[in-house]
DNA sequence: CCGACAACCTGTGAGC
DNA sequence: TGCTCACAGGTTGTCG
C-alpha cells in the first residue's frame, strides 16, 4: 500500500513510542520476504537501544546505534504498535501474515505483510552506501528540489513524464498514486517526453508534487493519535483522488470521463481534457 | 541510455 | 454460489 506518505506516516506513529527503548527480542515468523530476515544477525541488534527512526525514499531505518535496521513495506507491509504483555511479550499472537515482531520494552513493533514483497535487512556501516540507499535519487520534499533541479534532471530525457517521475534514481518516493494525481493537478499529459515539458509547467508541478504529498501526511497525521490501536492503516485511503482509479468517471474539473493507460506496466490515469498536450 | 518484461507473493474483485 | 483470471500502491534484474 505505501507510497512516500504512508511510510512518513508510519514512521511519525511509530517513533515517539520506541526511540530510546531497548530492544527485547527479535522474532521472525517467515525465512524470507524479498530477502531473506537477518535470523542470524539478530545478536547484533538484540539488547540494543533505539536511537532514531528516519526515513529515506521509502525505506524506514531504525538506528540502533551500532547498525540500522532497514524496513521497506513493499506493496502491502503495514507496520503497528502492539502494547506488551508482562513487558516482553506481545499481548496478540501474531496472525498468518505477520512476519516479523521487533519486541522492545512495553510495546511491539509488528510487520504485517501478505505479498511479502517488504524487506528487513541489518545494515552495518554507511547506511548511504549499501546497494538498495546508494544510488536513490532526491528527496521530492527537500527544498533542493525544485523546478530547475527538474529541469536538469530531465534535460534531453525522451520517456514520458509519468514513468520518469517514478524513477527512484532521478525522485524517490512517488509511486503510481501520486505520479497520476500530480500530473493530473498540474494538468499535464502523462505521455508528454519528460524533457519537453516547458519551464513553466515544470514551475507548476514541483510545489504540486510537494503539496500532494504533503497532503496525503497530514491526512494520514490525523489518524496518528491512534496509531497504537490502529491496523497499522492510516488516513492514507481517505484521499479523494481525481484521477487515480477512477477510469470512466467523469472527471471533477470537467466532467469528460477519465481515461486509463498503460505505462511501463503501470496503469495510469488521466483526463484527456484537463491534460491536452 | 532506454524500454519491455519477468520475477518476487497473496488477496481481491470482476466476470462468467 | 463458485470458479478463473487479471490486477494490485514496489523494486530489482535481465535482455534486446
């Protein structure tokens, strides 16, 4: 489920209640997600003190101080906070598609993931230099992104705008969601070459991009305050999308209907109206 | 460099 | 009601 938003949510949810707790156990349910859990490591961060939670692209990293913890949520992951039992116990047993609880003092951290499609890994040294962090691209909430730092960056670039605004190695953390839903605001054709589009529609996406992400945090913020009794969801799905699955409606601007192509094997939606190139 | 595609998994919902 | 099939919010790796 989780694209940027989600994970900033999650993370925001999780780290008041465990940074500075000690780490109790580590229990993994599954051999494997999409790779193998750190069964053997789990002596390395076992007792160990949370420091921090951030967040990059849409990896969670959990620094223990001595290494990180790495936790992506893949398509369907969801992570919660579950209140101990006796202190070092879980109070619910872990159901048939929880796959890991990091069991720290008072309260459990627990990832649930159907598809298995998350990852956990133990990262010791430059977290910034392992393979999957090193060569993600600009964060589309910092400040250094902008509309000529776009520019450059799709300066001579032939693929069309949607599949390359999902490019983790240019901007990380818009997924399929929030690529359509930008393009749609900014009224731009998903099919358009990324580097054609003019400096002024660029001008007009990046604080769009920005704000519907920002958006989609603060609705998901609202539900924060229960994030301890929560499915681990948040008000992620409340959003009311205009584009993004909402094929053969009419469209809110103008009431043309709103079409769905492939792109790069992902379904993309768009207004042909509001979106003319 | 680019695009197409398969792969990793399971659940869900549409359509028959 | 029950079956099959396509598809799902992500990412990596391979191939042409």
């Amino acid at each position: 489920m989780p694209e940027l938003p989600e994970v900033e949510v999650t993370r925001r949810g999780i780290a008041p209640a465990l940074i500075g707790r000690r780490l109790a156990s580590a229990d993994f349910y599954a051999p494997t997600l999409r790779y193998p859990l750190p069964h053997t490591a789990r002596t390395e961060f076992v007792g160990q003190t949370l420091i921090n939670i951030t967040r990059r692209a849409k990896y969670l990293l959990l620094d223990f101080g001595v290494g990180h913890l790495l936790i992506h949520l893949g398509m369907s992951g969801s992570l919660r906070l579950l209140p101990n039992e006796k202190s070092d116990t879980p109070s619910t047993p872990p159901q048939k598609h929880d796959h890991v609880d990091l069991v720290f003092e008072n309260t459990t951290l627990r990832l649930r993931d159907p598809r298995r499609f998350g990852a956990v890994l133990w990262l010791t040294g430059d977290v910034c230099k392992h393979p999957l962090l090193a060569k993600l691209g600009i964060e589309p909430l910092d400040p250094a992104f902008d509309a000529l730092w776009l520019k450059n960056h799709l300066k001579g670039v032939k693929t069309a705008i949607k599949p390359a605004l999902m490019d983790g190695h240019r901007i990380v953390g818009i997924g399929n969601i929030y690529a359509s839903e930008s393009l749609f605001r900014a009224r731009i054709n998903p099919r358009t070459p990324a580097g054609k589009i003019s400096f002024a529609r660029l001008q007009r996406l990046v604080p769009i991009i920005k704000e519907t992400l920002l958006a989609a945090i603060a609705a998901g913020g609202s539900s924060l305050r229960d994030f301890i009794h929560s499915d681990g969801s948040s008000g992620y799905f409340q959003q009311q999308y205009f584009a993004y699955g909402r094929t053969g409606e009419p469209c809110r601007i103008c009431g043309q209907l709103i079409r769905e192509i492939k792109q790069a094997q992902r379904t993309t939606f768009y207004c042909a109206t509001c979106q003319a190139r």
